[in-house]
C-alpha cells in the first residue's frame, strides 16, 4: 500500500505556501479556527479559507468539524509532523515566534432574562468554548439602552426599537404573544361562555369577543403591575382596554410560566416561551386571533466598530441564530 503524501507530491504536484501552512499548524494546535485567528491575528473566516484552499490543495480533508472546535484527520497528524518543526525554526530565525496569547476584553450583553437564558446564551455556547468571554445583565428594555449609551454595555437586547440616533439597532426576532391557562382554567372559562346563553355565542371570529368575558373571575398572572403585555393583547385582539388587576405580579415570564402551568391562573405569554407546555397540554389556547399580538425584538450596540473583536464575533452569532428563533 502507497503511504499517505499530504502534500500531494505523488500524481500532481501541490505546493502549499507558507502561510497556509502556518494557519494550518495554528488551527492543529488550538483546536479551533477562532482561536487560530486570534492568535494568528486574521479574521476567522480567512482562517477558513486558507484551510479550504490548503485542503483543495492536497487533495485530502484535513479536519473534522465539530460542533465544538475541529478534530484534525490522520493526514493532518502527518502533516504537521513533517511541518512543525521546519515552520517554527523559520519563524524563530526570521524573529516571527508565535504570538503571546492575547484575551480579548469580556463581552457585556444585556437584555429581558427570558430570551437570553432560553435562546441567546444557548446559541453563544459555542463561542464561550472557543475562548469568547461573555458578562451578562438582566432587564428591562429602557434602563439597559441607558447603560449601553453610557458605555456599561456592548450589545443590548431590546424589546423595541431605540429612539434617536446614538444607537444602532437590527432586527433579531419576532414573538407571537399567546394566550394561556391550564386546562382546568380552559375548561371553566368554556363552560361560563357556554352558560351565558346564544347571545354571547357566536360563530367565526366574532367569538373572541366573548374571552374577557369568560376570564373575568380567572386570576391574572402577569410580568408587570401596570400589565404592558396583558394591556396590549387585549387592545390588538379584543379592541378595548383591559378592565383587571393582576393576582401576582412577578417581574420574570419564566415565573409566569410556571405559576400559570401549575393552575394558579391565566396570562399573555411569548410563544417561544410556552411552546412546549403547549404542545404538552399542560397550557391551552385560550383564544386563537387570526391576526396575533407579534413584538420584534432589537439587537443594538453604539455605532462604530468596537476595539474588542469579540464583540463583533457575539453579533454575528446571535443575528444568526435568531433567524430560526
């Protein structure tokens, strides 16, 4: 059997140049191309290319992509057997070393509790493993677009868009608002519509019109003692103004989830937040509007490009993954 030539010198010559070979021996050694573009000082999707080219080159895959970093291959054990210790003679003869490891700066994220520990960290996981630092903060949308013009943070999360001009924001996502109770709940609400009799039972849409009737004596479960989710999906749907106080007010939807998936009463949910208990039947729809209460969320930062690489690299990632949130 011919052994391997990772460089290609059986058949067609291939000639790698040096500095695909330097970026190959980087991502060998961390295990990541984001680490080798930090410590190469290139962008991580030059350190891409180069290692496309250099496996067009050769003819052979070099690394396995994980969902954590890559595995090199046997051919990539082999090549940088025979080209690691050529490599860094030249480099210590032509006084180009490797790099002293260099950390970029913690990147500070804010943003409603909810979105960034059920969606937004989660989708970050892969950068933390590869080196990204992150800080988070927990809040309200106007208070954090306070800090983050103040400089206390890098991204901000907002769930509406930044007035003026001294902040930058793109759109991230959308949330459909729904909603719910425990089934027993449905179960009474449906029974006291039914009870009041054919005037208050319609055929078709006009039928929503009689829900706020039927959770009248419901205990309202919501985020805010002034209701601003609850408020708006009664006046988007239902066309009037909400006429009720709150049971408990508890200022974090996933404490709403879990109030309301216990029985304790009904409310106005995300739909990403409730999805499961919904597909569960722990929670049911309570009303079903042909045109839904929808909230686009906001990623938004100060203009300009910031000193810390990351922070761009945290961006990208989120605006990413939000387009399948």
């Amino acid at each position: 059997m011919r052994p391997i030539d990772p460089l290609g010198t059986t058949g067609t010559p291939a000639q790698p140049d040096l500095n695909l070979l330097r970026t190959f021996l980087a991502v060998y050694r961390s295990g990541s191309f984001t680490a080798a573009a930090r410590s190469l000082g290139l962008s991580q999707p030059t350190v891409t290319t180069q290692i496309r080219s250099l496996e067009r080159q050769t003819r052979r895959e070099l690394f396995e992509r994980l969902p954590r970093g890559v595995a090199p291959t046997a051919v990539a054990h082999e090549l940088a057997a025979r080209v690691a210790a050529p490599l860094d003679a030249l480099a210590a003869a032509t006084g180009h070393g490797p790099r002293e490891e260099t950390y970029a700066e913690p990147v500070h994220l804010a943003g409603p509790a909810e979105l960034l520990s059920t969606r937004a960290l989660p989708g970050l996981a892969p950068l933390v493993t590869e080196g990204v630092r992150l800080r988070v903060t927990t809040g309200l949308t106007e208070p954090l677009l306070e800090e983050l013009r103040a400089g206390r943070h890098d991204l901000v999360i907002a769930t509406t868009r930044p007035r003026g001009r001294t902040l930058s924001a793109v759109p991230l996502t959308d949330e459909e608002f729904v909603l719910v109770a425990a089934p027993a709940w449905a179960g009474r609400a449906t029974g006291r519509t039914a009870a009041e009799g054919p005037a208050a039972v319609h055929d078709g849409p006009a039928a929503v019109h009689d829900v706020p009737a039927a959770l009248h004596d419901i205990p309202l479960i919501t985020y805010a003692e002034d209701l601003p989710i609850v408020r708006r999906y009664w006046r988007h749907v239902f066309g009037r103004r909400l006429n009720c106080r709150a049971a408990v007010s508890v200022p974090d939807l996933r404490a709403v989830l879990a109030l309301v998936t216990a029985g304790a009463g009904f409310s106005v949910l995300p739909r990403y937040l409730c999805a499961g208990e919904l597909e569960s039947g722990a929670l049911v729809l309570l009303d079903a509007p042909e045109d839904a209460p929808i909230n686009t969320g906001f990623l938004v930062q100060r203009p300009g490009t910031s000193d810390n690489p990351h922070v761009t690299l945290v961006r990208d990632r989120l605006l990413e993954a939000g387009r399948s949130w």
